[in-house]
C-alpha cells in the first residue's frame, strides 16, 4: 500500500512559520518520518502528529 503525501496545506505553512533554508530540511525529515508513524500507528494517529509538527512550533515561537 502506498502512504498518502504530505498534504499540501502541512507543505505551505512550514515554509511559512520557518526560515529560509530551514524549511527544506524540516520537510525532508517529516517526508521520512510520516510514512514510518502511519506503518507503526495508523492514518489518523499519523494525521495528529503531522498537525503537532506546526502547533507545537507556532506555541512555542508565538505563544
């Protein structure tokens, strides 16, 4: 079975909240890791991390 990409929207908003030359980096390591945590847990469990990866940051940084 093929793991679904990144979405698109995920793509848009890391480039947005990082620095430039960070962003590629930061998508490299998720595009590696998202496809592992759906094997291990599943789609949506996958989905919620994904969604952590921009949270957390934006908490962080902003909060």
């Amino acid at each position: 079975m093929k793991t679904p990409p990144i979405p698109h929207v995920v793509r848009w908003f890391l480039i947005l909240l990082s620095r430039p030359g960070v962003s590629h980096g930061l998508l490299g390591d998720i595009e590696e890791e998202y496809p592992l945590i759906i094997k291990e847990i599943g789609i949506v469990r996958a989905k919620l991390w994904l969604a952590s990866q921009i949270v957390n940051p934006v908490l962080f940084f902003y909060g």
